[in-house]
C-alpha cells in the first residue's frame, strides 16, 4: 500500500526499541510502570498492547461476533461474496524485450504505454500489468514466500523481537490519524535499497536464511526498477533517465510483506483498504495459491488472478504525477479468505526525501497542460490519507 518509509531511516515514530519489549509483555497493564517511563515510552507501550490486541482478534476466527472496527458497514461487494466478482484482463508485457538490446522494443514499448495510459481512457484508469521474463527466478519467488511463511509461523515473542511502532518493522502501521476502519492484515515492512539505510535491528534474524534472501531478493528488483522506469519514458518519447533523476539516485525501496490471517466474513472485512500506492512503483509478489488482490476499473472492482512466477507491477501516484496523468495510478484492495491464510510481498520505490516531484518537460505544452502541482514525498502525508480513505494525487491536481 502506502509506501511510508522516509527518505532518511529515521522518522518521527521510529521510537521502538526492542529493549523495552519485555517489560510490555510481562507488565500490559501496569500503571506504575508505565509511570515511570517517559511519555513516549507511555505512548509507544499503549501502540504494543494494541498491537498484541489486534494480534489477538485477527487469529480469533471461529464466529461472526467480529469486532466492530474491522467491519465495512456496506459490505465489500454489496453483501455478496467478493470472490463472485469477475476477473480482469491484464496485459502481460516481455521485460526481455527491454533487457536485450538486440530485440526490437518498439512493439512492447507501445504495449507498456498502452497498458500504463490506455486503461485510463474509461473512468478510472488502472494501469497493472503482470510482468514475465523478470530475472527474477521462480526458485527465488519461492524462497522469499517461503521465508516470511516461516516468519509467521515463529513464537509471537520471536517474531515480536522485530516489533515497531514505526514505519519499519513487524506491526502494524502507525495510526496517524481517525481510521475509518481497520484492516485485516499485518505487516513486516524494511528498507532494503540502498543498503546504507537498512535498519538490520529490524530484519528477522530466524529463518536463518532471511536476511540473504530478501537481499538477493530486492538486488534483483532494484535492477529490474531501473529497467522498468527507463522503457517507460521511452515508451513516452522521453530520455530515458528522466524519471529516474527526479527521483534521485539510486533508487530507494522498500519490501512490506503482508499477512492477512483468514476471516469468518470475507464479505465485510478487508486486507487493505481501497488505495492507489504512494510510490513510484510497485512490484507486487502474490501468494502463489491464495487469490485477494482486486482493481477497480470502470468503477467495478475486479479481481486480479493468481499468476504463479509473475509479478505484478503497479504505477504509483509519484509516476502519475510525473507522467503529467499519462500512466494512471490504479486503486485497489486487498481482500480476505474466509479459510486460508494469504501473503504478499510489495516491493515499492519512493523519491529521495526533499525531491521535487512533478510533470517532467516534454509532456507539459500548450495542448497538454501540466496537471499536477509540485510536490515532496511525505510517507506520513501518504499514510494519513490512506487511513481516512483519501488520495494524494487527487489533492495535488491543479
Ligand atoms: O496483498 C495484495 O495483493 C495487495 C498489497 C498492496 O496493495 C500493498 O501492499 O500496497
Ligand atoms: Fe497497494
């Protein structure tokens, strides 16, 4: 969803320290303790007993009496199951066309542009491709599901080690301001490129193996980042660095895995919330057996099939803003499995803290005007909005 990682790894709520952890497990309702902490440390303990409350109601699925919080009064598809809605077309683009100078891109060049402007022709406009030919393994797909399912499956206190408050970590995203209501989901989001502003405190240090394989990992899609952002502005007619430069180099990425544990009432609840993504872009690693992606298009949601060994790719608000609303930002949800556990690993690019972010020349002119304002990245922006169901291109329109 919201990729509300600051440019700098220091953020406003970064304030969790492991170390205070077990004075929070053993003591949650300890007033004299929590006395004698700092208010921050008073704040951060009421954001981990919530979290361990939410850990609670999402693993607790035997019965209808859901909590209130997490329940969308109008249903999430008119009452009816979300799994009746139909499926979407999504154009499949060669990435090979674009790694391999000796093939002709022309072809599929116009099929990106095509899938990333063309959708947006009829109401909303969703460009989300699935992309093959990644570079990306299929056997390294596996591990990286592989190593999260492990994750989940430690002791709550282990996996409570990489615990946060903040933007990274295992948690829950900071509530930053009223939520409408809650998302069925939790999430281990870290920084993975570029490596300086890895925060390892927060990288599980069980499986054994995680650590190397989210690192080969997000090696892999920082080179395939580039790849992509290039063939788009060519795909435009544009030199094809230009939305890397306002950017800024190299690129910063994150990887957020998502859980959503299964729910009695699918038709009420949701993973993620309706959202466009706050990114440049974003690579989206489904679960290879477990539907729950759905895009809205033409004002009717549709869902999004499960395609093994490819990965989805979606443009992000900052790419709408730069392509001067040629490539449209898609809106999409996360639903849930009344039965089956689901994961996802989104790995999304974000702008350098303080880069101006706006149409690039070339497609500002008279016969086209610029649509956007200027804007910067602000995670805490992105994620506010998300939480009270708003989006930030919509509000940087001129
Ligand atoms: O779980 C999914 O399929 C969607 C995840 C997503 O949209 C996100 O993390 O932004
Ligand atoms: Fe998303």
């Amino acid at each position: 969803m919201l990729y509300t990682l600051i440019g700098n790894s220091s953020t406003p709520f970064a304030i969790c320290q492991c170390a205070w952890f077990p004075w929070k497990l053993h003591n949650r309702t300890s007033s004299s303790q929590v006395a004698s902490h700092s208010r921050a440390a008073a704040a951060a303990a009421a954001a981990a007993n919530s979290f361990m409350d939410s850990l609670t109601e999402l693993a607790a699925v035997g019965g209808e009496n859901l909590p209130a919080k997490y329940i969308h009064p109008d249903g999430i598809n008119g009452g009816k199951d979300p799994f009746l809605l139909p499926f979407i077309d999504i154009p499949v683009i060669d990435v090979g066309h674009f790694t391999n100078p000796s093939t002709d891109t022309g072809k599929e060049l116009e099929k990106l542009r095509a899938a990333l402007s063309s959708y947006g022709c009829i109401l909303m406009g969703h460009p989300l491709f699935q992309i093959i030919n990644h570079g990306v393994e299929s056997l390294l797909l596996d591990k990286v599901r592989t190593v999260f399912k492990q994750f989940l499956a430690l002791p709550t206190e282990q996996k409570l080690e990489c615990w946060t408050e903040g933007f990274q970590g295992y948690g829950s995203d900071p509530l930053v301001t009223d939520v409408m209501v809650h998302d069925w989901s939790h999430r281990l989001r870290l920084i993975t490129c570029p490596e300086e502003m890895r925060q390892m405190k927060y990288w599980p240090e069980n499986p054994k193996n995680f650590k190397e394989v989210l690192h080969e990992y997000s090696t892999k899609l920082q080179v395939l980042h580039d790849v992509m952002l290039k063939a788009m502005a060519k795909s435009l007619k544009l030199d094809e660095s230009v939305f890397l430069r306002m950017i800024g180099e190299p690129v910063i990425m994150s990887a957020r895995f998502n859980f959503y544990p299964p729910c009695p009432r699918p038709d009420q609840v949701l993973g993620l919330k309706p959202h466009s993504d706050g990114t440049v872009i974003t690579f989206l690693l489904q679960d290879k057996e477990v539907e729950g992606l759905q895009v809205l298009k033409d004002g009717q949601w549709f869902r999004v099939p499960v395609i093994p060994d490819a990965l989805v790719l979606n443009a992000g608000e900052h790419l709408e803003i730069m392509s001067n609303g040629e490539f449209k930002s898609p809106i999409h949800r996360a639903v849930v499995n009344s039965e089956r556990k689901r994961i996802s690993l989104a790995a999304p690019s974000i702008p350098h803290d303080g880069n101006e972010i706006e149409p690039v020349e070339g497609l500002v002119s008279e016969e086209r005007p610029r649509l956007f304002r200027k804007m910067k990245y602000n995670g805490r922006t992105h994620l506010r909005y998300y939480q009270s169901g708003r989006r930030v291109v919509d509000d940087a329109r001129i």
